[in-house]
C-alpha cells in the first residue's frame, strides 16, 4: 500500500470484489473498497462513493500514522 493525498494508504487488491458503493464521508480507521479493486485505509476525511469494509475502532490520525509510516507497507487480509 502506498500513501495518497496525505489521507490514505491504497493497494491493489490484485482481484475484483462486488461493489455495495454509497456516499461515505471517511474517518480515521474507516477501511474501504474503492472501484472494487483496491482496498483503502483512511487517516483523514474523504467524501466519494465507495464500499465500506470495516472500521479500526478507536483510533486516530495520528496513531494510524504512526503505524503506517511513511511510504509503502505491505497489510495481509485474513478471514478465520
């Protein structure tokens, strides 16, 4: 994943996944699905239609920063 805008890390997912898109206004720890094929984790506010995923309760912009770093990360999804 890679950092966009200064409000986003986004990574191809490498497949496409159905869409349920609506109007989102993101926050920070908001996980989406953009176009259907890259998965997006948001630090700061964004308003498009997308898919939401998930949500990284209780956290910041600051503390996802800090996670995250700067430049390209690698995130692994994983279903139990």
């Amino acid at each position: 994943m890679s950092d966009y805008g200064n409000i986003e890390k986004v990574g191809p997912l490498g497949t496409t996944l159905p869409r349920n898109d609506e109007n989102i206004t993101t926050t920070a720890g908001d996980l989406i699905l953009y176009q259907g094929n890259s998965f997006v984790i948001y630090y700061a506010p964004n308003t498009w239609t997308f898919t939401r995923l998930g949500k990284i309760d209780n956290t910041t912009r600051e503390e996802l920063l800090a996670t995250l770093g700067s430049g390209n990360v690698t995130v692994t999804l994983s279903l139990n």
